[in-house]
C-alpha cells in the first residue's frame, strides 16, 4: 500500500524524527475510542430532515380536496385508506 504523500527527503522544519504518516506517537495519543455512552457526535443528529418531517405532515394533515368529492378528511386518511384498500384486495407490497 503506498502513501497518501510521498515521503520528503529533508525537513524544511529541521525536525529529524523520520515517522511515517499516522504513526506519531502525538497523534496516536489523541485517538481514543468513546466512551460507553458518550456521543461522536455533540452536535447532534442534523436538522435537516426534520425539517422534510415536519413539512410533509404539514402537507399530510391538509384536509384532501378533489375537484368532485369534498369529504373534509385529510390527505393522511385518504392515503392510509387507499393503502389498507390495496391490501385487502391482495397486494403483497401493502400488504408488508
């Protein structure tokens, strides 16, 4: 396996340690592996698709109006109606 970076002859820093790449004992010190519940993560899980979420119920919970029936239920019910529909008439993939 070669090198990421090609090894350098001489150092412009005049440090005469010869470590190849990752095997500084400084860097290895600083790779420690988490903690029995700690988080990789601190920030968080990103917002981003709870923002898709929270818009496409806002969308799901529109009351369902077609040109020709005017029923009030939402699009949420309709679709989940549909979906039972399929699956009583035998639709493998609803029916999962």
């Amino acid at each position: 396996m070669t090198d990421k970076q090609p090894e350098k002859e001489q150092s412009f820093t005049g440090n005469t340690e010869n470590y190849t790449r990752g095997e500084n004992p400084n860097s290895r010190a600083n790779l420690k592996p988490w903690k029995k519940g700690e988080s990789g993560n601190p920030s968080g899980r990103s917002t981003k698709y709870q923002k898709v979420g929270k818009t496409l119920n806002k969308v799901l919970d529109e009351p369902f109006n077609y040109i020709y029936e005017n029923d009030g239920i939402s699009r949420r019910e309709r679709i989940l109606s549909r979906f039972v529909e399929k699956a009583e008439d035998g639709s493998l993939s609803h029916f999962q």
